[in-house]
C-alpha cells in the first residue's frame, strides 16, 4: 500500500471515529424539556414533604448549558435530608443524572445555605444532614457534571490508525538505511543483470535497487543454488516454511514464485519453468 493511501485511509478511520463518539455523547444527553418536567417535579414534592399542597412551583430556569434552578412563589421550610432524598430518589427514577451539585440558596442574598454533591467518580459529599431549614424563600440549583465519555478506549482506536501509519513509514526508511548501506563489492550472487545480496535481502540491477522479503530470499537463493535443476515444491515448502513450524500448501509456493518473476522481469534471461507434478526449474539465459 503506498504511503499516501495508508495515510489517507487512516484520516478517514480517524474522522469516523470522532464523529461516532460525538453521535453517542449526543445520542447520552438529555433533553432540556425533559430535564425541565423531572425538577419541576422535585420540587412540587419537596413542598408536600413539608405539608404544603397549594404553593406553586415556578417555572424552572436554565442558568448555563448544565445549571438549572427551581424557585418556589412562597416561603417553606424542610429538613436537608428530604432534599438529599428526594432528588437522589427523583434523578435515579427519571434516569436524569449520577453526578450533579445541588445547592440551596435564600432568595434575599443569595447564599447558599445548604450543598450537597454526589458524584459516581470522586464520592459524595452531603454535609449538613438533618439540620433543619426555617420557613423562607428559597431557590434551588442543580449543576449537572458533564461526564467526558471519550474514554481510553476511544483515545487508543485514535490512535492506532496514526501508528500504523508512524511504523510504516519507520520501516520504509529503515528499509531504505538499510538498502543504502549494502557495500558495492563481490559479496553477492549474479543472476544475470541482477547482483542478489542475501544477507541484505535485496537484488541490485544498476542504481535500481528491490527489495526481497525474507522467504523471497530464500526461495530464490535455493533456485540460485540450483540453477537449471528442478527444485521440487516439497524442498521448497519444508525448506521455507515447514522448518519454522509453519504448515503451509502448494498454492504457497506458488504465490511465492509469481511475486520473484515480477522482481525479475526486467531481465528476460531469467525464467521460472512450472515442471508439471514436480516444481519449478529456474535458467538463465
């Protein structure tokens, strides 16, 4: 795959993923009117806990993008755990939130008076329970926490794509130290217009320089060594293959030998010859 494509499909994969994680962080929030009814519902059951069925519950407002506040049209007074009750007992029933701050603050000063926190990540915090709240006015607003819900596993799928790109283009530029090392000398096998340095693991023809793979190597340093015999697929597949514990078929062999003739081909003196039943012969000239 060439580096331009990989790249490209990586971007892609990573623009898929960022839009999956921003449709499911939309697919968990919850909707503003609903958000609105279960508080407007809070708080005409915090006015019954404290014998009050007649006083209006006002409209609920939206502060910020996460706080929202109740307010009541006249004064009542309650016990702090009736508040820490009914809206853990209200939020899991209404399947709203886990993690939020509410704060009880008098209308006059706007102070709070009373806080409590329940979060599923740090712990919760509810001070100040059983203290009794005298009649007044009073406002409550309820901060829910963002949750982030691009976790570790989201960030590791990110980032795989961008590795795999990273270790590609690594290994094409150790490959290519590698080929830009290889010593001009004798230390190789002539195969017709071809230099073929095993221990390199490339063929050198001129300034063009291929790249072989391991088993290519040997593969073709086995015909190299056999040059107008027949090399039998067995000897080839035990010898390649089989002797790494690496069962493999016939069809392997053949693979193997179609990629050398493409390698090959720019010297038409060099032919693999199928010898029907046995293997392959390789001649030059």
């Amino acid at each position: 795959m060439k580096p331009i494509t990989l790249f490209g499909s990586s971007i892609m994969i990573i623009a898929i993923l960022i839009s999956a994680v921003a449709f499911i962080n939309r697919k968990h929030e919850i909707p503003g009117k609903h958000v609105e009814v279960v508080l407007r519902d809070l708080g005409h059951q915090l006015l019954l806990s404290a014998k009050d069925s007649t006083s209006r519950v006002m409209p609920v407002k939206k502060l910020k993008e996460n706080t929202y506040q109740i307010s009541f049209k006249n004064d009542f007074g309650f016990i702090s755990d009736t508040l820490i009750n009914l809206v853990q007992r209200t939020f899991q029933k209404n399947a709203l939130a886990n993690d939020y701050i509410v704060s009880l603050r008098n209308c006059k000063e706007n102070e709070a008076v009373f806080a409590f926190e329940i979060n599923s990540q740090t712990g919760d915090l509810t001070p100040c329970r059983g203290r009794k709240l005298e009649v007044g006015c009073y406002v409550i607003e309820i901060d829910f926490l963002k949750k982030n819900k691009f976790n570790f596993l989201w960030l590791l799928l990110l980032i795989l794509p961008l590795g795999v790109v990273g270790f590609y283009v690594k290994d094409r530029f150790r490959k290519k130290e590698e080929v830009a090392s290889i010593p001009d000398d004798t230390n190789y096998i002539p195969l017709g217009n071809f230099r073929f340095y095993t221990a390199n693991n490339v063929l050198k023809s001129g300034q063009t320089t291929i790249s072989l793979s391991e088993k290519e190597t040997k593969a073709l340093k086995i015909f190299a060594e056999n040059i107008d015999q027949v090399v039998e697929r067995e000897k080839l597949m035990k010898e390649i293959w089989e002797d790494e514990g690496i069962v493999v078929m016939s069809r392997n062999v053949d693979v193997l030998v179609s990629k050398l003739r493409k390698k090959l081909s720019d010297d038409n003196s060099l032919k693999f010859i199928n010898v029907h039943g046995k293997g392959y012969k390789f001649v030059i000239g």
